[in-house]
C-alpha cells in the first residue's frame, strides 16, 4: 500500500472521528483536539473536500439538535441546585427557567401550527380571517386604552372584555 494511500486512510479516520465528536459537542475546536488533529487542518478539509463540507454541516445540525433537546429537558424538568446556610448545604430546590421554555415555544410556534393544520385539514383562508378578527380586536382594546390614558373618551373604566 503506497504512503499516500496509508495517508488518505489515517485521514479519514481523523475526519469521522471529528464530524462524531462535532456532533456531540458542536465545538470546533474541542472536536479537532479529540480527532488528534490541528483546527487548521479541519478548516483546510472542509475548504477543499466537498463532501467533508455536507458532513459537517451534518454534525452540526445533529450537535444543536441534542443541544435542543438538553435544553427542553431542563425546560420541562428544571436543574437541581443546592441551597446554602453558613457554608454547609441544607437544601436542594429545583430551578426551572421559563426563558429558555418561551424560547423553544417560539422557535417552533410555526411548525407546531402548520401541523395542527394539517392534521385537521384547515383551510388557511379560515386562519388568516381568524388571525385578522383577532388582530382588530387588539387594535381596538389598544385604541381604547389610548383614548382613556388621553382622557378622550366618555368613561374611566376599562372595558372587562380583556
């Protein structure tokens, strides 16, 4: 077997090892020190072999995919942290952060509704006019509350329709 073969054959296992490491950590760098090769060398393969350049985009959307999924787990189940009294620990209370909750709810508000849809075979004309009586109701409430912050309007009360 000719050197360059052996090469090419050292080579690839460096690459699967760094597009499996990528995929677990999405960490460049970490990656490349796990595959036992330079963070330059990995920019230089992924210049120059194309298919190398799909895989790590591979690794990479597999690497945030677990990320999500890690951080809808915390979202749901909280993280355990311990609670303190003069240095010693007394307490463990789960610690749940909404944020990350409204940030997941968010990124897939889309893609939840556009299957809801489907499975009911909703007619996106019906949505839109929904979306569109629900907007004009805010527009109205928030015209409302302008004209009373204005004293524009005939009463002080706000309407309980909210």
């Amino acid at each position: 077997m000719a050197k360059s073969e052996i090469r090419g054959l050292y080579d690839d296992r460096r690459k699967l090892k760094f597009l499996k490491e990528l995929a677990i950590s999405s960490h460049v760098k970490n990656s490349a020190t796990a595959a036992n090769v330079s963070v330059s060398t990995v920019y230089l393969w992924r210049e120059r072999d194309p298919e190398f350049f799909r895989a790590w985009m591979r690794s990479l959307a597999a690497g945030y995919e677990l990320l999500e999924v890690d951080m809808l787990e915390r979202a749901r189940n909280g993280v355990e942290k311990p609670v303190f009294h003069e240095g010693k620990e007394v307490a463990r209370v789960r610690h749940y952060n909404d944020g990350i909750g409204v940030k997941l709810l968010l990124a897939h508000r889309h893609m939840v509704a556009m299957t809801r849809a489907a499975e009911e075979d909703i007619n996106p004309e019906q949505v839109r006019a929904s979306l569109d009586r629900k907007l004009a109701d805010m527009r109205e409430k928030l015209l409302k509350r302008e004209a009373l912050a204005e004293g524009r309007a005939g009463s002080t009360a706000f309407d309980n329709d909210e």
